[in-house]
C-alpha cells in the first residue's frame, strides 16, 4: 500500500503538459469552486483528478492507452460499484478545445451535487413527516 502512495506522489511531480494545464485549471477551487485533487490512490489504482465531493474522477490520456483499453475498462467498470463517475478526455481534445472539455466537467460536477433536504415543516419539532 505505502508503495501505491509513493507512486503517486511521484506521478504528482511529473505531470505532463497536458495534466500540468488541467491541474492549473482545477486547482485551488478555481474551477466553480469544487475542490479537487491529483493522482489520488482509489483502490487499487490512482485517478489523475478527483473531486471526492461529487466522486468525479477524470481522466487525462494520451496515446499509450490505446493499448490499454481492457484495463481502463476494469478499473471503470470498478469504480462504477464504488459510487464514482468517470470522465476520460485524451490529451489533444484538452490542447484542441479547452472549453468543451471544461464545459463536460461542469456538467458532471452539476449533475452529481445532491439537491438540498427540505426543511422540516413548521411545527413538527424539527422532524420533518413526509407522506
């Protein structure tokens, strides 16, 4: 386990181009003031960026995988029965269309925002008594 944090701690410091944009874009609540955070161990594998709020993981791929789709397609399909949403975005649609790619995370971060709980009703103590 202490390696798989170590990994990622590693992978924090060797961003690339790509991630370095994204990360700018995300951090620091800067992006409709979600936090998020960067090569997160989840299990047994390390998201790139994560919003633990909403548990919205987004991925940033380049080519290599390709060859690496039965893969990412576990570890989806395994986050998935973990209550995670998942955004996969290869690298050139991040440098061709920045705000498309902002505009998807936006709408996923709005989708996934529990509504509030209604207030209780007026007199009820405090209990709200739905029928």
């Amino acid at each position: 386990m202490e390696s798989k944090f170590n990994f990622a701690r590693q992978l924090r410091r060797q961003l690339t181009p790509q991630e370095r944009r994204l990360w700018y874009l995300l951090r620091d609540r800067r992006f409709a003031r979600f936090k998020f955070r960067r090569q997160l161990p989840v299990g047994p594998y390390i998201l790139d960026f994560v919003c633990c709020r909403v548990r919205l993981a987004i991925e940033l791929d380049g080519g290599q995988h390709d060859a690496r789709a039965g893969y990412d397609a576990r570890r989806t399909a395994w986050l998935a029965l973990q209550g995670w949403r998942g955004l996969r975005f290869w690298n050139n649609e991040l440098m061709e269309n920045e705000d498309a790619v902002l505009g998807t995370i936006l709408e996923a971060l709005v989708l996934s925002v529990p509504s509030p709980r209604p207030s209780p009703w007026k007199g009820e103590g405090g209990v709200a008594h739905f029928i």
